[in-house]
C-alpha cells in the first residue's frame, strides 16, 4: 500500500501541520472541511501545500517522523522549493 507525507497550511508561512496517510485526497478533503479533530482543525490548516509519495506507509511514516524533527525553517524552505506561492493542491488530486 502506496504512503503519502503532506503538509497543510492556514496560510502563506503559517501554521504548518505535517501527516501522513494512505488516501491523499480523502485526507486533505477531511483537513479542508474541518472534520478531524485536534491541531490543524484549532489551527484552521486547511491548505495542502506540499506532498511526497513513497512505495510504502511504512516508508511514508518514516519520512513523516523526520519532517517532523526538521526545523521550521527548514520545513519552510521545502514548501517553497516546491510551491513557492503556497498554492492549495488540493484541486491538482486526482479524485
């Protein structure tokens, strides 16, 4: 089973949340809509700003896990190198 790492923004550098699932566009329309409970629901992060895919969730944690030791500059500076406006793409997910 395929694993997506993916963060979510309130804003263009603000408030980032960073998880990991095997249904991507599943997941980010729950983060969207405000349907789970706990951080990026109170933090409103329902921008999806950044993916990865990995072959495995096994693999996909394990790069969550890491992401998250990161700096925030440093997670800053990912977002930017692949989305430097901070785009929503939730709308490039093939549904």
């Amino acid at each position: 089973m395929a694993g997506w790492v993916y963060i979510m923004a309130n804003r263009m550098r603000g408030t980032l949340y960073i998880g990991v699932t095997s249904d991507l566009p599943r997941r980010a329309y729950e983060h969207r809509e405000g349907l789970t409970p706990g951080f990026a629901s109170r933090h409103g992060c329902r921008r999806l700003v950044w993916t990865e895919e990995f072959p495995t969730i096994t693999e996909a944690i394990s790069r969550e896990k890491s992401l998250k030791k990161w700096t925030r500059a440093w997670k800053l500076a990912l977002v930017e190198r692949d989305n430097p406006h901070w785009t929503d793409l939730f709308d490039t997910l093939n549904m």
